[in-house]
C-alpha cells in the first residue's frame, strides 16, 4: 500500500473517533455555555484551559515514548512501564505545586475570577485526565489508530453522561462541572491495568535512559501547549465578562476544525518516525502536504459558515463570536503547513529545537500580545499568532527541508 493511502486510511479512521469525540466534547461545551452563560463560561474556560494546559503540556512525554519505541536501537530503554511511572511522578509533582499555590493564584494571577475550590478541583481532574491519556498514547506508539480512536470516544461519551448527571442532580457550581473528567478518566485507566498488568515493570536504569533522551522534547510541548492557550490567559487580564465567554465559544468552533489537524497530527508522529531516507522523506512530505491542503480547505468552508454556526450551537447571545472565529481559523493557516516539517525533527534527532521554536514562539507571543491588544483589542491578540506560527513555521523549515542525516 501506497504511504498516500495508508495516510489517507490511517487519518480517516483517526479522524472519525476525533470527530465523535470532540462532537461529545462539543455538546458538554454547549450545554455548559447556554446554562451558565457568557460571563461563567467564561470563568469556565478559564479553568479548563488551565487543566489542557497541564494535560497536553506533558505530551512531549507521550511524543518521547511514541518516537522512541518505534526507534529499535532504543526501543528497550523507553518501555511502556518507565514512560507511564515517569509521566505520573510528574503530574503527581505538578498538582502538588500547584494545590500549594492555588490561593496565589486565584487571587493574584486571577483577581479571583476563578475560586481556589475551582483551581483545586482543576488540578485534580487534570491529574486523572492525565491518566488517561497514557492509555491511548500506549495504542498511538502501537499504530494501532482503532483502538487509539475507540478509547478518546468512549472517554468524552462518558464525560457527557457524567455532565448531564450533573445537571440532572442540579448542581449550580460551574467549577464541578470539570470533576466527571476526573471520574471518568480514573475508570478508563484502571480498566486498562487491569488488563494491561504484564507491560507495568518498572527498569529503573532505563528510566533514567528515558528521561535523558527525551528531555527536549518534554520541554518542548509545555511551550507548545502554553503557546497554544495563553491567548485566553492574556485576554482575561485585559478584558473580563461576555466577550472572554465570546472568545471562549469561538475557540470551541475552531476546535472543530482542530479535530483534523490532531488527526493528522496522531498519524503524522509515527509516520515521520519511520523516514530513514531522502526518499521516504520526499514520499511523506508530498503525502502529508496533500493533507495540510485539503486541512486549510476545510477551514474555510467553516469559515463561510462561522455566523451559521454560531447560531445554531451558542444562539444569538454569542452571535459576535463568528468574526473571532474567522479570524483565529486564518492564523492557523501557517500552522497546519508547518507540522510535517516540525515532525521531521524526530527524524533527523533536532530535538533541541523542538524546544527552542516554540520558546520562541511564546516569547515573542507575550510580547506582541500586549501591544496589539491595545491597539486592535480581542483580533489583536489573535494577529500576535499568526505572526508567531509564520515565525515558528520558518525556522521549522529552515532546519529540517535540507537536512540529511537520519
């Protein structure tokens, strides 16, 4: 089979458990947004962008054992077992930090916009959340993209049910509404280890292996992930009540558009893994840039329809979320080119700047932000990440197209 159509096959099956998922994902956001309204959905937001902050922060662990095991030279030194104890002993010393300064932080990062009851229960959902991420990145590195879809499925199906028991049980807090992610990924990891017993022996010199060969690569994604969320971090220190639950809704929309790129994002890690010459380089680039094209082609159909479905899925209260969402769906353009290109440093073992790129990219994110704030309001924020993806999608690049050695 052809690279273009185990690609094609393997992003239509991802995509379509991305789909499911994220359309779950969609209604809890929707009923959530529609109850509670803009001001506490944004509060919301806020909160959940904290506990994503954390969660896909740590995913350079994921990247690092998904990369490496399909690396045979040192594929024993990043087994299953040290890539799990590993990530966990991490979130563990995250949430701990973080519990210590929840009350700093709500009162002086948040100006109590958001409660120490809501960053405490934040914390602790992103720590399971955490939990079940290991599960299906244990079937990414595995290739096996059906259970890999199965599994994000039947996690945001249950995380529904769990919201709606919440409302049947008329809880009024928006802050507990995070908790069903924390039940609901303790139960998803605990079946797995139940069935998963024999892959859980710990090698402690090989975890020590693995923390050194992936080192750049789990700094890099905390800068990646921040990158990607501190939009709405920075927008709640200028602006504060309809229009950050406004910018809230149109990040939900673009999240639809997002399904696809983390689609191909899933199938793009242990692909790029596998280039081992110029001509599979070629053979991947030309495959995965066929992809990027009908991406972009997709994000202007949503982008004809923003006002459509701003309607139908937020209603009239959020009718000014459209321009926001056409808006971000541009800046994300550079984006989705530079992902096989970012990708490719895996193969080439330029791990640093998997690090240093989107450092940079934060960086000159912050900075921006401020001014063009100021000077263009909520788009300017949004003109600070279209410059910093154009920069970030440069220099990836720049380091990859030419390079040789795998």
């Amino acid at each position: 089979m052809s690279n273009l159509k185990i690609f094609i096959k393997d992003f239509s099956t991802v995509s379509f458990g991305n789909i499911l998922s994220r359309l779950f994902a969609a209604v809890i956001s929707i009923v959530i947004a529609r109850t509670f309204g803009p001001i506490y959905f944004g509060r919301f937001s806020i909160l959940f962008s904290i506990m994503m902050i954390i969660v896909a922060g740590l995913s350079g662990i994921d990247f690092t054992y998904v990369h490496n095991s399909l690396n045979p030279h040192i594929k024993s030194k990043v087994g299953f077992s040290n890539y799990l104890y590993f990530k966990l002993f991490v979130s563990l010393i995250l949430t701990v930090v973080g519990f210590l300064f929840a009350s700093y932080i709500s009162q002086n990062i948040f100006k109590q916009e958001v409660t120490f009851s809501g960053i405490t229960i934040t914390l602790f959902s992103a720590f399971f959340f955490i939990t079940y991420t290991t599960v299906y990145t244990y079937y990414q590195a595995s290739e096996n993209f059906v259970k890999y879809s199965i599994i994000q499925v039947l996690y945001y199906f249950f995380v529904l049910l769990g919201t709606i028991l919440f409302f049947k049980f008329n809880i009024k807090e928006y802050e507990f509404f995070l908790i069903p992610y924390l039940i609901v990924g303790l139960l998803i990891f605990s079946f797995f280890l139940i069935f998963h017993r024999d892959i859980l022996t710990l090698n402690n010199r090989n975890l020590f292996s693995f923390v050194k060969i992936g080192k750049w690569i789990v700094f890099s994604e905390m800068f990646v992930v921040l990158f990607a969320r501190l939009d709405l971090l920075i927008l709640s220190h200028y602006i504060s009540g309809p229009n950050l639950g406004f910018y809230s809704a149109a990040i939900r929309i673009v999240n639809i558009y997002l399904t696809f790129t983390a689609a191909f994002s899933a199938i793009m890690l242990p692909k790029a893994s596998r280039v081992k010459n110029q001509v599979q380089k070629k053979k991947f680039l030309k495959a995965s840039g066929l992809l990027s094209l009908f991406l972009v082609f997709f994000s202007f159909i949503i982008i004809l329809m923003s006002k459509y479905i701003v309607l139908i899925l937020y209603g009239s209260e959020y009718l000014d979320s459209y321009k926001i969402v056409r808006l971000l769906l541009i800046a994300y353009i550079p984006f989705t080119f530079y992902q096989p290109f970012r990708y490719l440093t895996y193969t080439h073992n330029k791990t640093f700047y998997l690090f240093l790129i989107p450092f940079i990219q934060c960086i000159l994110f912050v900075l921006l932000s401020g001014n063009f704030i100021k000077w263009f309001s909520i788009p300017g924020v949004i003109y600070a990440k279209a410059v910093s993806f154009i920069i970030g999608g440069f220099f990836f690049f720049f380091v990859t197209y030419r390079e040789r050695n795998f």
